[in-house]
C-alpha cells in the first residue's frame, strides 16, 4: 500500500489567474498610446530605410533585384511585422522584444557601415552583396548607414527605457 496523498490537481484554467475585467488582464489606455506611438516611430524608421531601394525598382524586370536592396526590403518588412505586433498587444515585453530586435538591427547598419567604409568594389563582399550595381557612391552609402544607425539606435535605447518604466509600472499596480 502507498502511504504517499495525492497531490491536489492543478488548476489550469485563466480564470485562477485573471479575474474578468481585472486591471492585470488589459493594458491602460496611456501604455497603448505609448506603444502605438512607439509603433509608428518604427514604422517610419522602415520607411526611411527602404529609400535606397527606389531605384532598383526600375531595373526589376530587366535584370532583377540587387542583393543589398533585398535586404533593406526584408528588414523593412520585418520591422513593420514587429510594428503590428507592439500594436496588437501593447505590453512590455512586446516593446522589449522589438527593442532586441532594434539592437540587433542597429548592429547590422554599423556593420554595413564599417563594410561600407573598408572594403572596395571590387571585394568579394561587395561582389556578393552586389554593392558595385546601384549608383549611389561608396561615401553616399556609409552616410545612409551612419544616419540609420543613430535613427534605429535613438530608437531602440527609447523603447528599452520605456519598456524598463512599462514594467516597472506593472508590477506597482
């Protein structure tokens, strides 16, 4: 025979940790202002940084689209996807999580920067990323990222210090 009781079953339902209509289960209208301001900042900041691919536009059909405007285009794409997520649920942890995501974005436009800067045309990473077909100079392209690094970097210091206050301010209510 088994002396041992039985544990008490676990109660899984949301109801054990929300109340309907509790304060903890929807956020305050001033948060989701925040968060949707914050939203459109980045929302902006994507704009601004799928400019330099206006015109590749043009050599589209005839001869494709250029490695390096691909990728301004995929991060402006992932950056509005990370946009609509802050928006749809405006917490802490959504703006933290997009603040990463700034981080690690603000790492690659200073790493174009410096490959901007060091490497040549005629290098092998120039080649790859076909840096050597746009017409923009080498010197044009190092501002472009030197400029986006600081309007990503700005931005993700804002939201890491406002996610910091949004979760702080949770835990006080």
């Amino acid at each position: 025979m088994n002396s041992t009781p039985e544990p008490p079953p676990i109660q899984t339902s949301p109801a054990r940790f929300f109340r309907p209509g509790s304060r903890s289960e929807r956020p305050s209208r001033v948060w989701v202002r925040v968060t949707r301001s914050m939203a459109s900042g980045f929302v902006v900041i994507a704009l601004l940084g799928a400019i330099p691919t206006l015109p590749t536009w043009q050599s589209l059909v005839t001869t494709g689209m250029p490695t390096w405007a691909l990728g301004l285009l995929l991060a402006g794409f992932l950056q509005i996807v990370f946009a609509l997520y802050m928006t749809w649920w405006p917490s802490s942890a959504s703006l933290l999580t997009t603040a990463a995501f700034g981080l690690a974005l603000t790492a690659t436009y200073a790493l174009l920067f410096v490959v901007r800067l060091l490497v040549r045309d005629d290098h092998a990473w120039a080649r790859a990323w076909q840096l050597d077909v746009n017409a923009f100079s080498a010197s044009q392209e190092a501002l472009w990222c030197i400029v986006m690094l600081l309007l990503t970097g700005l931005w993700t210091f804002f939201a890491g210090r406002v996610s910091l206050l949004g979760r702080q301010w949770e835990r006080t209510r």
